[in-house]
C-alpha cells in the first residue's frame, strides 16, 4: 500500500503520487504476469482476480500473446513445469556451442551463465 501522505488528490480531481502526476486513463505496460497452480478449477479463480484488477485498471491483455494452460512455461532462462524447475532447453545449445573465450570479458560472461544453471 502506498502511504497516504505520499498521494495527493488536487482540487481538479488530479492524482499524484509524490511528485508524479497519475494520467487517467493511461496505458500500463505489465510483461510476463505467470500464475501456476495444479487445480484447473483454482487457476481459472486467480486468473479470474486478474481479470477484475485489469478491468478496474484499464489494463488491456494481448491476447495473441498470452498463453493458457501449459505444461512447460519460458520464464528468465528456466523451463517452469508440473513436477521441477529446469534450466530452459533453449539454453543447452547455446552452453554447449559456446565458442572459446578470447578474453576476460568473455570468460567472466561464460563463468556468469555456468553459475546462473548450476544447479
């Protein structure tokens, strides 16, 4: 919840939080919202909630980029599915073309990605 003295309501009915103005009716960028549950029933529910925030926001969906009830979901670098979590499979390939590092740089980058899937 945002503090009270933080928003400000003038009386020309403008919104602002601290110093930024609230435009109404603004569109709202929201990338990669993932809900998981293994209740079909259940996941409709929250995606329902969803829903209603979207509606009360004016948020819109993309609908051509929305995905429903998968069994394998993309989320930074991990594969997230039913049973466990996995390195993406997209990920394999590029670990192992990884050309020879000719530099620090691109060694440290290599160490960085090894360490980011070591488990």
């Amino acid at each position: 919840m945002i503090g009270t003295d933080l928003v400000r309501v003038t009386e020309a009915n403008e919104i602002f939080v601290s110093t930024k103005k609230i435009v109404s009716g603004s569109r709202t960028i929201i990338d990669d919202i993932i809900l998981y549950c293994s209740n079909k029933a259940l996941i409709l529910l929250y995606f329902e909630c969803v829903c209603i925030v979207f509606k009360k926001y004016w948020v819109n969906f993309r609908l051509d980029k929305c995905k429903f009830l998968k069994d394998r979901v993309k989320c930074v670098g991990v594969d997230i599915m039913k049973d466990e979590n996995a390195p993406a499979q997209s990920k394999f390939y590029m670990i192992n073309n990884w050309e020879l590092p000719t530099s620090g740089q691109l060694l440290f980058s290599f160490i960085g990605l090894i360490n980011f899937y070591h488990r």
